[in-house]
C-alpha cells in the first residue's frame, strides 16, 4: 500500500513538472512572440514614414495589419518620428561625415543622451543631423 502511493506521488510530481515546464516554455514563447510583434510594428511604422507616406494612413494600416487601437498607432507613429528616425538618420550621418562604424555611432548617440534630450525638448525631432548633431556635442 505504502510503495503504491509513493509511486503516486512520484507520478504526480512528475506531471507537476511537466506542466510547470510546459507552462514556462509555453510564457517564453509569448515573450518572444510579443517581441517579434513589437519588433514588426516598429519596422512597419519606420518603413512607412521613411516612405513619406501620410500619418493618417500609417495609423490605418497599423489598426489594420497589427488589430492597435487608434491612440496605440498614434503613439507608435510619434515614438517613430521623434526618436527612432532622428537617431536613425544620425547614426548614418555620423557614420558617413565622421567615418564612425555603426557600432562606434550608435553609442556616440547613446554615450551622449540623445534619446532622452529628443524626448525632453519636443521640437529637436524636426532638426537635419548636422543641427541635430551639433545640439547634443
């Protein structure tokens, strides 16, 4: 009687493992699925601003291919064009004007806190990267 219920217990802890293990890979891969997400979001957005394609329709086609709400587009679309495109066009000045690599002009933009001076003073986005370069040396 003794041995049966311990084989039991072995068994159940077993299963326990098993869907504690499942439950952990199955959390993994909505991370990364969600990552992904977000990544094919930021890349959709970047490609059609980049593209000059009117915020109007970039907020449309984001409800529209990524199910966001209005105000989440919205706010995917400013993200791209205060930050992301301003740093991204920086990055490609500097490698171009100051024979930087890209990894060497990426942290240039990070050492010198760049996204956070475009986040604090709103109308530094609209700046080319020769004014924008000059504002955070």
């Amino acid at each position: 009687m003794m041995a049966k219920s311990f084989k039991d217990y072995l068994a159940g802890a077993g299963y326990f493992l098993l869907d504690t293990t499942r439950e952990a890979v199955l959390r993994h891969e909505d991370e990364t699925v969600q990552q992904e997400r977000e990544a094919g979001i930021s890349i959709l957005t970047a490609a059609l601003y980049e593209a000059k394609i009117k915020d109007p329709e970039i907020i449309r086609l984001l409800q529209k291919y990524y199910g966001l709400r209005e105000n989440e587009a919205q706010e995917q679309l400013r993200i791209e064009k205060t930050i992301n495109h301003p740093c991204s066009e920086l990055e490609s000045y500097i490698m171009s004007e100051e024979a930087l690599s890209q990894q060497e002009a990426q942290d240039y933009i990070i050492d010198h806190g760049t996204v956070d001076l475009l986040r604090q003073e709103r109308g530094l986005w609209k700046l080319s990267p020769k004014e924008l370069l000059r504002k955070i040396e």
